[in-house]
C-alpha cells in the first residue's frame, strides 16, 4: 500500500475516533459499562464481515497457532484494560489533562518499536512527534493539577496510554500473519468478555439505562471502534504501532472541533494553538518517516535487483 492512501485511511480513522469522547459524554451509563458495551457492540458489528465468507473465515481461525491464540487474546486483554485505566483515571483527574496524558502513546511506541522492531527514526521524524506531544500539552496544560489524586489520576492515564501502546504492537506482531476480521472479531469479543468480568466485580448493572444511552453506546460502537480501532487494526499490517500511535495525536484536535458543533463548547486560544502545533508535528513526523521507508523500500529493491543479477 502507498505511503499516501495509508495516511488518508490513518486520518479517517482519527477521525473517527475522535468522536469517542463525544459519545461518552453524552452517555450517562458508568465508565466501565460503556466500555463493556462499546467492545460487545463491536464484537457483534464485526461479526457480518466475519461470515461474510464464513468457511474461508472458520478455517482461518482453526488454522491459528496456539501462539497466534495467546496474542489475540493478550490484545484484547490489554485493550480492556487500557479503558479501565483511562475511565478510572476521569474519577480523580480532569478530563483534559486524561486525554492529554492517555494520548501520549508515541512516546512508549517510539521506544517500544526501537526496541522490539529495531525501527529507525530520521531525528527530524522524531523532533516532528515531540512538537506534536507538546502541542498536546499545550491543550491540556490550564486543566494540569497537582493535587495527590489529581496525580494518581494522571498516573493511571498514562499507565493507559502505555498498556495501549503493547495493545498496537501486538497487532503489528500478529497482523502480518493474520487476516483483518478474524484478529479484529476475536480481539474485540475477548476485551468485552474481560470487561464484563470487571463490572461483574465491582457490581455495576448492565441494564436499566435510558433509550438514549443505548444509542449513544452503539454509535461509540459503530463509528470510533468499527470506522476507526478497526481501521487502525487494518494498518497496522502496513504502518508500525509508531505512526498509528502519532495519529492518535489528532484525536483531541479533532474532539474540540467536534465538541464546538455537538455540544456547543467553546474553542479557546489555547486550543486554537496546541492544535496547530500538533498538525504541525504530526505532519513533520509523517513527512520524514515516509522518506525512511520510502528510502529503505528502495534500498530494498535495489538490492533484491542486484541479487537476481548475481544469480
């Protein structure tokens, strides 16, 4: 897949996820609940595409190694708990400085995927992804507290943002060996299981909510999971957790200017400026990085060309 289309379908997909904050707003339902049901609703969306053609899809999955199996599971796992994370975070911090801090996930991508995939970053890539992190910071810094629990709010949002991290790198481990809805169906339904098990602990009921909040966790469903967890799910086998990670920079820009002509929120100075610097540093860091790998695909074919020469 071209650098350009795999942007396009990456910015979509932040898009749609940035919608995430909005539906959740507007649901009454306990954190945890909406989670359960944003997974299960997935789990369930995704379930026509999975039969669509059936038997290619059940041996497919019969076909999976126990290794295959364990990451799947462990993704879904690690994706139930990053919503655990970030919605206890929201009982003790305020919602920006959660989202801020939830978001920094380039910061363990980056060192993770240096670590684990041996991925090189241009320095200009890398200064690109740090001004966009400051920009986020910008957004954010007038709602930063220092309180005790303020802190252990900020801890457990950050904490989120790294367990999300794993959750993405794990997909570019296994999603080179596995097709889209299968991986996509199984990992969303293990996170529902593992979130239903949480609210079954701490005695959260499942039913009883209002028309509206079950439309609003559908629609948290369909568009940030399905349009846009789903995407990133598909471009994962092309884009390494690093760049995906970065994308998800957008989501707070993306969730004021929703928030402006949704719930009639003001947009501040402060928010016209931090997300002008995150566009700016998540454009530097995908400008710079599609040279790396443009650059190193060449080198690749270069040197593939010599080898069948010699041959």
């Amino acid at each position: 897949m071209s650098n350009n289309r795999a942007y396009i379908a990456m910015f979509l997909g932040a898009v749609a996820l940035s919608t995430s904050a909005i539906f959740v707003k507007l649901t009454e339902a306990p954190a945890s609940v909406i989670a359960f049901y944003r997974m299960l609703f997935s789990a369930l969306l995704i379930m026509p595409l999975l039969m669509a053609d059936a038997r290619s899809s059940l041996r497919h999955i019969r076909s999976f190694t126990r290794r295959q199996w364990m990451m799947c599971l462990l993704a879904g796992f690690f994706l139930a708990v990053h919503f655990v994370l970030w919605f206890e975070s929201l009982n003790y911090t305020s919602v920006t400085s959660s989202t801020v801090l939830v978001t920094l996930q380039p910061l363990f991508a980056i060192a993770g995927g240096a670590w684990l995939f041996r991925e090189r970053l241009r320095m200009a890539a890398i200064g690109g992804g740090l001004l966009a992190i400051a920009g986020s910071f910008i957004i954010g810094w007038g709602d930063m507290q220092i309180s005790g629990l303020a802190l252990f709010g900020d801890l457990l949002a950050l904490m989120g943002a790294a367990v999300v991290t794993v959750y993405f790198m794990i997909g570019q481990s296994v999603r080179k060996e596995l097709e889209l809805f299968p991986y996509t169906f199984i990992v969303y339904a293990a996170s529902a299981l593992y979130l239903l098990v949480y609210c079954l602990a701490t005695g959260e009921a499942l039913t009883g909510y209002e028309s509206s909040d079950w439309l609003w966790m559908f629609l948290l469903a369909l568009i940030p999971t399905v349009f846009g967890q789903t995407v990133f799910n598909w471009l994962v086998k092309w884009l390494s957790a690093t760049t995906i990670s970065m994308s998800i920079l957008l989501e707070p820009v993306g969730t004021a200017i929703l928030a402006y002509f949704i719930l009639g929120e003001m947009v501040t100075l402060r928010q016209i400026i931090g997300g002008s610097v995150i566009l700016c540093g998540v454009g530097i860091f995908l400008y710079y990085n599609g040279r790396r790998r443009a650059k190193d695909n060449c080198y690749g074919s270069i040197k593939q060309s010599n080898v069948y020469r010699a041959d």
